[in-house]
C-alpha cells in the first residue's frame, strides 16, 4: 500500500475519531452519567470497607477467646476429614460444655432439631452433610440433637445418599446417645415451592414432641423437646462451633431474640468461567446487609433458626408457616417481611459466615435461569407490606446496576478513543516525516487536527471536563476494588480461623480471579435489570425441574 492511500485511510479513521470525541468527550449528559455513577460505586466501596471491618473484629476474637482450638493438627483431606472429627468428638463435646472459650456461659444446651430439605444433591453437598453431623455441640442426654432430611419421596436422586448418612450416624452416636437422624418424605407440593414444602413437613416432624426411632432400636423419650429449629439448606459448610455459638448467644438474650441467620460468601473454582464469577457476584452487595449490624432485618434461607414454639405448626405464633404455605415462594424474604411487621430483630452474628462453593462453569442458560430465581423472589409476596418492600428493592436494584454500568461503557469507549488518536497521531506523525511535514500538512486536515490537539485551541472546557468525568469515575471504581478485595480477605481469614483443620491459611483467597471478577460483575449488572423486566412480565419459574406458576405474588400451580 503507498503512503498517500495509508494516508487517507488514517484521515478517514481521524474524522471518525474526532466526531466520537465531540460526541463522547465533550457531552455534557455522559459526564453527568459518570459523575453520577460514583455514588453507587463509591457507596459500594464504603460499605464494603465497613463491612470488612467489623468481620475483622472476628478475627480478633477468634484470637482472644480461642473459639478454634489451637491443636497442632494437621489439614485433612476432604476424604478424612469425617472420620477425623468423629474420632475427637466425643472428647470435644465433653470439654466444649466446661472450656469452649466463648465469653458468654450458659449451663446447659437446650436441644435442636436441624432441618433439612432436600432435592437432589449437587458436588460438594455430601461433604456439607457430613460436616452438620459432626457439629461439635455440648450435648448430654437423650436425642440433644435431631437431623431430619427431608425430601419428596424414596425416587429422589439424594436418597440413597442420605439414607446411608443417616444410619452411620445413628450407629456412630449409639453409645453417645445425644444425636440421631431421620428422613421424612413430605410428598409434592401443590401451592408452595417445593423447599417450603419441604421445611413445613421437616419442622411439623421436629415439634412433634418425641425423637424418632432409630435402626439402633433407641426408645422415644417424651421429655426431650426441640428448643430450636435450624433449617439448613445443602450448600452449608458449617465450621464445627457454628450451632453452638449462635445458641449460646440466642439463650443469653433470654428471649429477646426469636430468629438468628448466616450468610454464605461464595468461593469460586480455580478455573471459573466469566458467568461463575456473575453468579458470584450477584451476592456481593447483599452481604453488606448481613455485616453492618449484628441486629438485622435480612434472613438468609440457607441457615434459619427459629425457637421452636414460635414455629410450631398447630400455633404459628408469628405466622411464618402460614405465609409459607399460602402460595409462598421464597421462605427467607417472607420471613424478614414479618419481621419487619412485627418489630423482630434477626440475630445474624460475624461468625455465621459460611463458605460456598460455585461450580466452575455456567452456560448462558444456566446462568440466566440461576439470574431468574434469584430475582423472581422479588415478585412474590404474602401481603402488601411484602409486596410494597420487595419491588422497591427490585427497583433499587436496577437502578443501581445501569447506573454503575452505563458509566463503565461510557468510559472504555472514552479510553478507546483517547487510544485510537494517540496510535492515529503517532502513525501520522511518522509519515509525516517520511514524506516531509510541510506536504503531509497541508494535505491532511487530521495531522492539522493533531497539530491542534498539542495547543489549547482543542482543549475546551467542556472536552476536559468528559475526561475528569471519566477519571474521578474511574477512581472510584479502584476504591471500590480495593473496598472488595480488602472485605473479601478478611472474610476468607474469618472462614479459615473457624476452620482450622479444613481450610489452611490463604486457601480461599488465592482460588479469586480478579479480572474475571470484575468482568463478572459488570456482565451481571448489565444482564440484571432485562432480567428483572423479563421475569416480572412472566408467570412462571423453573426451579430443580419442577415449574411455578404464579399470580398476585403466590404460586397458584406446580407442575412437576
């Protein structure tokens, strides 16, 4: 190609360049765009920094209180670690009621029954099952300790599992004879999602009053009554002291409290996908709610502990199971709603915090049915309090998902142009050398474009103020990063420290990406609000293979 025709094609892209400039840099309304899409994402470091703060104060009393023993164990292997905590408990729950080094004692524990719902199983749900089973709990006496597994019939592809963890572990606790685990069969559900079926057959079996029989032959005692009722969800990793701390800390509170919660932090998988790292993300901003504040009005539905006579069936004292099973879909976001109406606090500790691990790839469709439960949740109600709470949130969440990714678009195009003139300026630069300054000039109206580009004549107030725009946008999204990463370590450290013997030092953190993460979060922020619109204008949600359909907020079919 000779050097006037490369010449003219640098020429046209010059024009081009300079009308985006004058479209992009120097509007008025995209630095409006990015000013404003500092607040959301200067909020979001804040926060993220608070939060990471007070999860740090965890650490510290980790530290002080010793809640995780300091034995010089080795690290197990996920295929040990079961058998290894089993082999200690039995020492570990005899010394956990006279040194378990929490600040506050309390004389005996009260029994709990845990709930649990099941639908299949996924990689890393046998290894959470085992780890709820060999909670180290301070527990004497007969049946302290129930693990009820629930699930629709004997055809689930769980059962087989469970049913195999069930009786190891009434055999293991036979002589202990201060745990056992049973499955219940709920049958399928009609107005309800499948899990809130699920959790209302699990806690009318757990406040029934009597511990089931076991294989083992061990007898019902009629004295031994469920205090509390945890519902789990298959995804918890639970650290060994995690049931024992939050009951500890609900008795002290001596009624005041009435629910407590957790929240998982998801972990990705070394090689996670663009859309692992979405799904990661979509939690992000939610654990901030469940960090600020000790006393919350958030409930997670993967971890719900409710004191027993607040949620037995034949009473429903605080109408939880009533809002459930009239066409309830999302059992934590009903919960808090009556809270909220009722005036109740939800106990929700920095030491409830669990890790969750992500599958490492989601396909596109996957990945937006996963988008779609998360955000049908928010079109489901049990009353207009409900309702009213759930699309402002739903609106919010939007709004605050373009404002932060409209700005980011604006500013990469911003970032590709102010490239493109500088490789187009250098490029005619060159030639102009090479074919003598004086001709090129006089020819080409770009290199006269990038003459001016080097004096003041260019550089109006308004093209300045798109680029500041862009700069102090971009600032701030660094803040927010480093907000994130700072919270994020902190929370692995929390996660490590109340697993000591699972999880060695600075496993968790290394296995982010943070590239991706970003990407993923900007991907999911952009797909966010048409998901939202899509999935309010439909009636119906795919969940596990079972379809709701829903009407005025509650499922009215479920089609299995």
């Amino acid at each position: 190609m000779k050097i006037p025709e490369l010449l003219a094609i640098l020429d046209h892209l010059g024009q081009t360049l300079l009308h985006w400039d004058k479209a992009v840099c120097q509007s008025k309304w995209i630095s409006y765009v990015e000013f404003h899409g500092m607040v959301p994402g200067f909020l979001l470091g804040t926060l993220w920094f608070l939060s990471g703060r007070i999860r740090s104060k965890e650490i510290q009393r980790i530290s002080n209180n010793k809640i995780c023993r300091k034995e010089k164990m080795p690290l197990l292997s996920p295929s040990s670690q079961q058998e290894e905590r089993r082999r200690s408990l039995r020492s570990h729950i005899n010394q956990a009621n006279n040194d378990d080094g929490l600040t506050t004692k309390i004389s005996s524990y009260p029994s709990v029954a845990i709930v649990l719902p099941t639908r299949g199983y996924r990689p890393n749900s046998i290894q959470n099952w085992q780890a709820i089973v060999s909670l180290d709990y301070p527990s004497n006496g007969n049946c302290k300790l129930e693990f009820i597994f629930v699930m629709e019939d004997k055809h689930d592809p769980a059962h087989t599992v469970i049913q195999k963890l069930v009786k190891s572990t009434n055999n293991f606790y036979t002589s202990l004879n201060n745990r056992s685990a049973r499955i219940v069969y709920s049958g399928l559900a009609s107005y309800s999602s499948q899990k809130i079926h699920n959790l209302i057959a699990g806690i009318s079996a757990a406040t029934s009053g009597n511990c089931s029989k076991t294989k083992t032959k061990r007898t019902a005692d009629p004295q031994v009554v469920h205090k509390y009722i945890l519902c789990l969800d298959d995804d918890v990793y639970l650290h060994p002291t995690a049931l024992s701390s939050i009951i500890r800390d609900m008795e002290a509170s001596h009624g005041g409290l009435r629910i407590a919660t957790g929240y998982p932090f998801d972990i990705p998988s070394e090689h996670a996908g663009i859309l692992s790292y979405a799904a990661l993300a979509y939690h992000l901003p939610l654990v901030i709610g469940f960090s600020l504040n000790e006393r919350t009005h958030f409930v997670w539905g993967g971890c719900m502990l409710f004191r027993a006579q607040d949620v037995r069936p034949e009473d429903d004292i605080l109408g939880f199971l009533s809002g459930w099973a009239n066409g309830g879909y999302s059992d934590d976001l009903t919960v808090a709603a009556r809270c909220t109406e009722l005036g109740l606090q939800v106990f929700c500790p920095s030491y409830a915090i669990f890790p969750q691990y992500l599958d490492a790839e989601y396909s596109p469709v996957r990945y937006w049915n996963y988008l779609r439960r998360q955000l049908v949740v928010l079109d489901t109600y049990a009353s207009d309090h409900n309702r009213r709470t759930n699309h402002v949130m739903a609106v919010l969440h939007c709004y605050f998902s373009w404002a932060f990714v409209v700005p980011v678009l604006s500013c990469l195009l911003k970032v590709g142009i102010w490239v493109g003139t500088q490789v187009i300026s250098a490029a005619i630069t060159l030639l102009a050398v090479i074919v003598g300054g004086d001709a090129a000039d006089g020819q080409h109206q770009v290199f006269e474009y990038y003459e001016k580009m080097n004096t003041a004549d260019i550089s109006t107030t308004s093209s300045l103020s798109g680029y500041i725009s862009a700069i102090c946008f971009i600032a701030c999204s660094l803040y927010a990063a480093i907000a994130l990463r700072w919270m994020t370590s902190v929370v692995c450290t929390v996660m490590e420290k109340l697993n000591p013997r699972t999880l060695p030092p600075n496993s968790l953190l290394k296995r982010f990406h943070w590239g991706k993460l970003w990407v993923g979060f900007i991907v999911g922020n952009a797909v966010l609000p048409v998901c939202m619109v899509y999935t309010f204008m439909t009636r119906h949600i795919t969940w596990a293979g079972v379809t709701y359909r829903r009407q005025s907020g509650k499922i009215i079919a479920v089609e299995h």
